[in-house]
C-alpha cells in the first residue's frame, strides 16, 4: 500500500494542539521531504510557541509524524504561500516529478 503525504498546521489552544490546516502532498516521499525543508519555522522549542507546521505521512490509514516545526505568524504565511507555489509547479510545469 502507498504512503501518502501531508503538511499540517496546528495552533496551541488550552495547551492542546488543535489542527486548522491540512494540505494533501501526495505520495512521492522525496517531493514531501523535500518541500518541507523549504518550511520556515524551528525544531528546537521550549513551549511558548502557538503555531506549528507539521509533515505527516500515512501507511495504511495510520498516522505518523515525521517533523514538526515551531513558527511564528509571518513564517506561516510563507510556508503556506511555498506549499501553493511548489504545488503549483508540480501539477503545472513539471508535472513529471
């Protein structure tokens, strides 16, 4: 069974992560990593943080966390504005990868 990719956006409430965004990255691994080195944001955190941006895969309906990143307000408006950008060029310019 293929693994499927995904980028999630997930905000701190009541110290309970609660996810507001989930963007489908597809099943090519390489292309999921690879877009979410270009996310903005720190792995290092010391709890204050709010937002996070997390890469998710899935393998036969089950959940894993691959990375999570803490960001602030401005980092996720680029990452979101990457995610529609490299999602773009991969279903549009080169839709070969």
């Amino acid at each position: 069974m293929k693994k499927t990719y995904y980028i999630m956006f997930h905000i701190k409430v009541k110290g309970e992560l609660q996810t507001f965004g989930k963007f489908y990255i597809g099943q090519h691994r390489a292309l999921a990593h690879g877009l979410f080195k270009k996310m903005r944001g720190k792995a290092d955190t010391d709890g204050s943080e709010v937002l996070f941006v997390e890469l998710m895969e899935t393998h036969e309906k089950l959940p894993l966390n691959i990375q999570m990143l803490a960001c602030t307000l401005d980092e996720l408006a680029e990452n979101c504005r990457v995610i529609a950008k490299e999602t773009f060029k991969w279903n549009n310019i080169d839709p070969g990868n």
